[in-house]
C-alpha cells in the first residue's frame, strides 16, 4: 500500500494516473482538486502495489475543508506501507514541503521522494536542495510526460515489504451511489461503512472523484463507489464539473446495483429523474434510497405516499425497490444492506430457455395482438446475459412490434420472474420461416 503525498498542485494526480496506466483521479492546473483518498492498482513486471492518491496536504491550516482533507491524508499515511513524497522540482523545495516532510518523519513510515515536473534534460541540477529533506536520493520524474516513471516504480518496488496477495473475496456485491449534490451520499457512504472513509462536507460538490471503497457488513464483502453529484447539463459551466459528472457516469459502468439518493426533505426533483434515467439506460440494478428521512417532521407524509409519488414520476424506475434512510442517525441501512443483496441476487439471475419461452407465450395468449393483420407468434425465448437481465426472442414480426407492447412483454417476464430492482432487456429477433426449419432439420 503507497499512499502519494505532497502538498497542492505539484502533480500527486497525474502521477497516479501514470501509475495505474489510466485516468482514475482528476486532473487540473489548480490547487485543490482531489480530496479524497483514491486507489488505485499499479503492476510493474511481476510486483503488484495499491497506491492512494491524496488531496494537497497543509498541515497546518485550520479552514474547515483543508482540515478535512488533512484528516484524509493523515488517514492514507497511516495505512500505507510506504509513503511517495511528490516535490515540484521547477519550484524547488518550499516552506510547506519541509512542513510536510516534518510530519512524514513523525510517522515512521519509509519515504520515498519524487522530484516532478523534470520535464527534459539540464533540469536535474535542481534536485541538489532535495536532499536536505532527509529521504535520500530523489527520484527525478515527469508525471505529464512519462519520464522516469519506469525507474521510480524499480524505487518503490525495493522499499516496499514483500507480502503475498490477499485473495480476493468471491460474490462482492459493486454498488455505485449517485445522486444530485449535496443529497447526502458521502454521509450515507460513511454510515454504510461504519467510518469516516470519505470526506463529508455540507459544501455541495465536495466529491470530485469516484472513490472506491471495499468493506464488509455482516460478513458479505462489498465495493463501494461515492460519486460526485451529477447536475444538469446547463448548469454544469466549470470544467472540473464536467470531468466530474464523466467519472460518476463511468462509476455506473462498473457497478451492479446504483444506489440513487433522494433527499427527503426536498423531494423528488427533476433531476433526480434524469439521472435515475442515467442509471436506467446503463442497465444497472437500482435501489431508491430516500435519504434524510429524520428531517421529515413526524405525521407530515407517510412513506407508502412518498412511494405512490416516486412511481407516479419514475414509471420507467417501477421496479426499483424503495429505501429510506438517515445518514445521521443510521436508521434504516441494515435494510438498505437487504434490499441491496436481494436485488443483486435477482440482477444474477438465470430463466431456463423453456421457462422463459413458456412466460411469453402465456402474456401474448392473455392479450393477443396482430402486427399489420398478422397474429404475432413468439416461437422461443432465452436469456443470454445478467446485469442486466436480457432476453432474446424470435418472434415472426420483431420490427412491427409497438414499444408499448414491448412492455407489456418485459412486465410479464417481471412478473413470472421476479428481477426485482433490475430493467428487462428484450433483443426481438426474427424467427426463421418454416422453410428455413425444414432445411435445417436436412
């Protein structure tokens, strides 16, 4: 475990980037852009590493965000095995480097030093005050570019201990949480994980980064995302906001169950809708989470309204179970836990080809319909993938059938089925003509 560490803007992202071979942690030229602990794996021959990204270390500023991010830091330095000090060598060593390099040395963890920005040759003669910060000999590097980069992972790969590989856990449950800003994600995140894993700040638009964290509640393993709150389109003018609402939307491609947080005391927006629909279109298992629920003074509305509301303005979302939940005092995350696993299991679930057929055939017989005067015939269906549930089926008229129809095929499956929490795929193919049968029973 290496946790990278440095003061703001001398590259500690782009060099995890480099490091994990994509890009995982924001990027931009201004201070301030990661706060929370990000990770990441990094493979160099045959040597395997987690490394941390970190927000820009201050130790000694007393504003409440910087001090959170501080307390992130501090949290990464004391889990790692070892500690990759990143300088910006164009600006030599500062006042808050020394700093920093006094509370690494406090720590007791090995450090190596990386001097960045060594963008081309002739600049190592800046690297000569590095070495008064007692870490030995820096490690000239150009994140941006590339260079050094090889020679820094032979450094890191000698410092670190030599432990075998935990195995990983079989039947992780992936969950995205996503939602608009300032709903209450990283608070729930915290709750769910039962500790200060990120960094919780009523300041919307904190979370930047998707920050994964895997933990374990009642023994089941699980692989937590925290998004950053996605906005409307419109509304979304910063450049780091962009970036951001790409990360969460790739959170979405990597999950199986989306956890949408809906803030209670404000109720459903607009918003909340669309990136529902975000979800929806990924094909993710989803979960309602209504967060807040304590803010709702008692007797104001019941929950069976907010349900009957939710499904009134979410029809596509009709399957998606309904939680309610409050981050702060920890009410109702245990059956959060049991819906999340519920809906993951049925997300993996498989129909026999004769089931699943049978299912079909029994929906057109109940409601019947003919396509351009044609009786429409489901001859077979059979599923061919999970996450989600997706079902190919001949039918003699796949292109004529009305979408409507479509869902009235996908509910009947939902009914026979179950897939709670899950959309329905339907890929309707053409079913091969009574000739083409015969010639292929030939």
């Amino acid at each position: 475990m290496i946790a990278i560490v440095g003061r703001p803007n001398v590259g500690k992202s782009t060099l995890f980037n480099r490091l994990v071979g994509q890009r995982r942690a924001l990027v931009r030229d201004v201070p301030g852009v990661t706060r929370d602990r990000l990770y990441g794996h990094v493979e160099f021959e045959r040597w395997q590493a987690t490394v941390i990204d970190t927000g820009g270390f201050v130790p000694s500023s007393e504003e409440p965000l910087i001090e959170g991010v501080r307390r992130q830091v501090l949290a990464a330095v004391d889990e790692a095995d070892l500690v990759l000090f990143v300088v910006d060598a164009r600006a030599g060593l500062t006042a808050l480097d020394s700093e920093i390099a006094g509370v690494l040395r406090r720590s007791a963890r090995p450090v190596v030093l990386a001097a960045n920005k060594i963008d081309g040759g002739g600049q190592e003669g800046a690297l000569g005050e590095l070495y008064g910060v007692g870490f030995g000999e820096p490690v000239p590097v150009s994140a941006e570019h590339g260079r050094g980069v090889a020679e820094l992972l032979e450094v890191l790969r000698a410092r670190t201990p030599d432990v075998s590989a935990a195995p990983v856990p079989a039947g992780i449950v992936q969950l995205a949480v996503i939602g608009r800003p300032n709903v209450g994600k990283s608070s729930l995140v915290n709750v769910m994980v039962g500790a200060e894993r990120v960094l919780v700040h009523e300041a919307p638009g904190t979370t930047r980064d998707a920050v994964d964290t895997a933990f374990e509640y009642d023994g089941r393993p699980y692989v937590l995302v925290d998004t950053a709150g996605i906005r409307r389109k419109g509304r979304v003018d910063q450049p780091l906001e962009k970036l951001a609402v790409v990360m969460a939307l790739r959170s979405l491609e990597r999950c199986q169950v989306a956890l949408l947080v809906i803030d209670a005391s404000e109720g459903l927006t607009a918003q909340d809708a669309h990136i529902g629909g975000y979800a929806h279109d990924a094909g993710r298992a989803i979960v309602l989470v209504v967060n807040k629920w304590d803010l709702v003074p008692p007797g104001l509305i019941r929950k069976a309204e907010v349900v009957e509301q939710l499904r009134e303005r979410l029809p596509f979302l009709d399957y998606a179970p309904v939680c309610f939940t409050s981050a702060a005092t920890g009410a109702g995350v245990r059956e959060l836990f049991e819906t999340v696993d519920q809906v993951a299991t049925a997300a993996r679930q498989r129909v026999p080809p004769t089931e699943a057929t049978a299912a079909l055939k029994q929906a057109v017989e109940r409601r019947p319909v003919s396509v351009q005067g044609e009786p429409l015939v489901v001859q077979s269906a059979t599923q061919v993938g999970v996450g989600p549930p997706t079902f190919a089926v001949r039918v003699n008229r796949p292109d004529e059938i009305h979408f409507s129809y479509e869902r009235y095929l996908v509910r009947s499956l939902r009914l026979a089925f179950g897939f709670a929490g899950s959309p329905i795929r339907l890929s309707l193919r053409r079913a091969p003509t009574g000739r083409a049968r015969r010639g292929a029973r030939r």
